[in-house]
C-alpha cells in the first residue's frame, strides 16, 4: 500500500460498504480494487477506510476513460 502525502484527519472516510452501496458494487469488488492498488485504502483494525477524495478521484479517472 502506498503511503498519502495529505493528511488523514482532515479526511472524510468511508467503509468498504458505503464505498460498495455508492458505487453499487459488491463490497468483494471494493476489496479487489483496494488489493490491486486502484483504490488506495487505509487499514484500520481488521477492517479498511476509504478517503472520499480518493474514491471520487477513481471514478472522475474512469468517467474520463469512458467517454
């Protein structure tokens, strides 16, 4: 996992299952994207947290390749 240069705590974080009903995908599919690298994650406990900045700048990087 790649380490941020923003700071955590100004952050707005989000679970893998609010990150998964947003996109409305599974949230196997969230975890898979987090282990490839294309969503950068931070480990929290057993658990992940997902910046929302990050999460919005993944699917402004698709829409773009999309269209």
């Amino acid at each position: 996992m790649r380490a941020l240069s923003v700071p955590y705590t100004k952050s707005q974080f989000l679970t893998v299952a609010e990150v998964a009903r947003a996109l409305r995908i599974s949230n196997m599919t969230v975890y898979r994207l987090i282990s490839s690298g294309q969503l950068p994650a931070v480990r929290v406990g057993k658990s992940y947290r997902l910046r929302e900045e990050d999460v919005d700048r993944y699917l402004a990087e698709r829409f773009t390749e999309a269209g």
